[in-house]
C-alpha cells in the first residue's frame, strides 16, 4: 500500500472489481478494484448464492477448479474452494498446472455444476484473473453472470466472508484433488478427432512454445500420440513462469509473442478450416446442415472457403462463451451440425466435448494440416497462397489503445460514443455503405437508407462496411482497459490488400485521434 502512488490508490480504490460474461480480470494487489483472496472470497460468495437459490440439489453442488501459471493462482484457486466450502458445495480441483480447455472437458466429463478456472489469459504478468464455467462447460452466458453479479453486490463488506480451512474441506469431503487419470480421458477424446492417420509418416518438423503457460505437458503428448515424433519446444519458453519473463506481450494477437517460434521456424492455422473441410468432405463427413462458427471480428475468408463447401457460417459476438451456446442450442434442437469454431485471436474449437478455445486440438489438427500439404509437396505458405489466389486476398489488423484508470474509461466510453453518435460516411476516400450497432440490435443500410434487425444479444461494439466489403469495428475490451479497432479488407492481389490495409486502418486511427483531442 505504501508503495502506491496516489492514482494507483484511486483506481484500486474508487470501485468494486466488476464481474461480468467474462469473470473478471485485473491487476494482483490491495483494493476492492483488483484482484486478491478478497475479490476472490466474494465474486465465489456471490456463485455459491446463485447456486443455493437455483434450487440445485445438494448432491449436484459440485465444482471444478483450476488454475495456470500466473502468480497466485493456486492460492486463489484454494481460497475459492474455502470459500464455497461454507456453503457445503465439493470442488474438485486440479493438483498442479492445467489447461483451460481440459477445466472445461472435467466439467463435462464430471457432470459437476460449475467451473472455475484461474488466469488472466494473455493478459500482462501482473494480472490474474477468475472465470466461471456452467455445467455445459462454457463460460456463463450473460444472464446467469448478470445474476450472480447481483448476489455478488448484495455482499457488503468482503472482509468478513468467512471461509473453510483446507484441512477441514478434506476430512469432511469437501475438497478432492484431480490427478493425471482424467489427462488420458482427455487425450483419448482429442485423438478421436484425427481425419489422417497416415500424416504423421511426413516425417514432419514440427515446432512449439507454450509461452510459459500450461501447454507444456499435454501438446507434445498429443503430438506423439498422433505418431508426430520431430517435435521441437522452444527451450525458453518452456517452463512455467509467473513473469513471462521471455514476452513484452503474451496477447497472440502480436507477432511479439511468436518471436521465438517463429526464429525456430514457421507456421499458421490460417489454413486448418479448409484442411478440415476438404478432408471431411472426401470421406462423406460433411452434413448439409453443417455450421461454422466465427465472431463478428473474425476475417471473412473463413465464410469464403465454407461457402465452398456448401457450409453454413454463423456468426457470434466477440467471446468464445457465444460460440458455445450456439453449439449447445444446435445439439439441444438438432438443427445444425457444428464443424469449427474460432474468434479473431487465434483460438479454435474442433471437438465439442470442449467447450472454449482448445489449443490441444488446435496443436494436433494443424499438424495434420501441415503434414497433408507436405505430401502434396506444398509448404503452408504456399497452401495459404493457393487459398488467396482462389478466394481473394484477405488482410486482417487489429490496433489497440490502453487507456488505465478512472479517466481512461472515461476515455474509451467517449470514443466509442463518438463513433456512435457521429459515425463516418467515408474514410481513406471510400464510402461507407452500412453500420452495425450491436448495442442497439440494428443495421443501417445507407444505399438506400433502411434498417435491419441483428438477431444476437446486445453488445457494445460498433461495425462499418465499405462498398468493396472492407470493415472496421470498434470494442472497448471487456477484460483489459483498453479499446479495440478491428480492420479487415480483400483485394485481388496481395500488395493491394496490405496498401489497402494501412490506408483504411490510418484514417480511421486519424479519426480516432481527431475524437481524443
């Protein structure tokens, strides 16, 4: 406290940590606006209530919780079983490190009621974070965060939650540690997905960083399972570290991040969909009502190359916990067949036996990919170029500003209500033609002037489209204090797109500044 500056005890001070569709996600430190075993204590008082007055039978009181790399988060993870100890509901949580896909499998698999996974993402080393899992195992949609937001502002003063002490949750069966036997569960299911049993006979090479995370022990084995035996991690970033001490960002979004990998050698998953669809469809895997799934502020390309397949793209708001609850309202209905799922920041979702972003698939799929282009004697970039010169040279960036504190959101809030409230007719030259409003649930067509109605919840994010299909949208970040310009763009050839590309993303950047000043 002491070593706080007076700005810092303002923002760690001025409001109450805020949980959302998200959980929540803020800097380790004192205060009611960050994240400690207080905010911890009380965001879980808040789930236990929500759980209690849902009327859920005792016996299905159960939850799983786990945790990553982060500082403290084993600690927090054990203060949330305490806490939810007082209220008599069993966790089980995971004994060491884990991923966040396999919390949501163990939900699953488990059929507990709930889920908690402990981490701030790809957020800064400074940052930890607590999500919630529903007993589809997909983060809460956001009614039900809405609802244990409420029970959780009912809580006036954390500090005197009281809570279980670890040795009592054990000798009254509160408290269970899951060990390695769910891994081989796991890897059994992630196996199941494999459309090429005869890929790994490339020979392939094949390079990995866990970026200090919890990668380390379950993609290399998925590796070897699929019979990949040249697997190269990256030496530095292999072990777990609190400090991501090799990374100035751990957002995928940043080439920074891949810096190592990529000296080590190259890669993308820009080309897994197309894989995965040609190969389904060769053997008669493909259902005519076969989905994809993707965010709104994922590249076009994807809807592209399933057209080409005469299948469906759908898409979702920004969050993976969207694109799981329409897999689960497609199996609930039988209406679609989901074949793919992924968002704008590199995660992907093959198997729905997971129901979040799943790097473990993602490792092994692509490798198969990789493989398939390899005995064509294709490199993936040449694979990836194929697609542009067939279906048009997609670009995609992303910029972001971070804006901290009381006054940064302020900021943010005043920038995209500039956006809103004075929205651009044309930008580097170029007419706008329509502005999707996720707040307000409506499209604007400007030639000529009409409306529609945007069939997804309300989200505060603004989407403008060119006449020649390029777009830009903007989002303040719901985890981060930060807001999000999305640019997307497709020409006929590539130096077109990439010119195209910073043109389009400075004027409206210019804007941007223009609406700051």
């Amino acid at each position: 406290m002491n070593d706080m500056t007076e700005r810092e005890r303002v923002d760690a001070f001025y409001k109450q940590l805020e949980f959302g569709t998200g959980g929540m996600r803020w800097e380790l430190s004192a205060g009611p606006n960050r994240m400690n075993i207080y905010s911890i204590r009380k965001v879980t008082a808040g789930l236990a209530k929500y759980i209690e007055r849902n009327g859920i039978e005792p016996k299905r009181r159960e939850l799983v919780i786990a945790y990553d790399s982060r500082h403290q988060s084993s600690e927090l993870a054990l203060e949330a079983a305490k806490t939810l100890g007082m209220h008599g509901i069993k966790t089980y949580i995971f004994q060491e490190l884990w991923t966040t896909p396999e919390l949501s499998f163990a939900v699953r698999y488990l059929r507990a009621y709930a889920g908690i996974m402990i981490t701030a993402s790809h957020n800064p080393a400074e940052y930890n974070g607590y999500k919630v899992y529903g007993e589809d195992g997909a983060q809460l949609p956001p009614i039900a965060a809405d609802v244990i937001t409420k029970h959780v502002n009912e809580i006036e003063n954390e500090l005197l939650l009281e809570v279980k002490e670890e040795h009592e949750l054990l000798r009254q069966n509160l408290l269970s540690y899951i060990r390695e036997n769910l891994d081989q569960v796991y890897l059994d299911y992630v196996k199941g997905l494999q459309l090429n049993n005869n890929a790994a006979k490339t020979n392939l090479h094949i390079v990995y960083t866990p970026l200090h995370g919890t990668g380390q022990k379950l993609v290399p084995q998925v590796l070897q399972n699929a019979g990949f035996q040249h697997i190269t991690i990256v030496d530095e970033q292999k072990n777990p570290d609190p400090n991501f001490s090799t990374v100035s960002s751990l957002n995928p979004e940043e080439a920074q991040a891949f810096q190592l990998a990529i000296r080590y050698g190259k890669e993308t998953g820009a080309l897994l969909l197309h894989y995965m669809l040609s190969q389904k469809q060769e053997k008669g895997m493909l259902k005519d009502n076969s989905v994809i799934l993707k965010t709104i502020v994922t590249s076009e390309l994807g809807r592209a190359i399933a057209e080409n397949y005469g299948v469906q793209t759908i898409d979702t708001l920004t969050g993976f916990k969207y694109i799981a609850e329409k897999i689960e309202e497609y199996n609930q209905e039988e209406t679609k067949t989901f074949q793919f799922g992924y968002e704008e920041s590199y995660g992907y979702l093959i198997g729905d036996f997971v129901r979040d972003k799943d790097a473990v698939q993602a490792a092994v799929m692509n490798a198969e990919a990789a493989a398939y282009y390899k005995q064509q004697g294709m490199t993936l970039y040449n694979g990836l170029t194929q697609l542009y010169q067939t279906f048009g040279y997609y670009k995609e960036s992303l910029t972001s500003l971070t804006l901290k504190g009381k006054d940064g959101a302020e900021q943010i809030g005043r920038i995209v209500n500039q956006f809103r409230e004075n929205s651009p007719i044309e930008l580097a030259g170029a007419t706008v033609e329509k502005i999707e409003d996720y707040q307000s649930g409506k499209r604007t067509n400007l030639f000529p002037a009409q409306q529609e109605v945007i069939d997804l919840p309300s989200s505060n994010v603004l989407k403008f489209w060119l006449k020649d299909g390029s777009w830009f949208a903007v989002r303040p970040s719901g985890t981060e204090p930060k807001v999000k310009f999305y640019f997307g763009v497709k020409q006929g050839k590539e130096r077109e797109s990439e010119e195209w590309l910073k043109e389009f993303e400075a004027s409206v950047m210019n804007a941007v500044k223009n609406s700051m000043s």
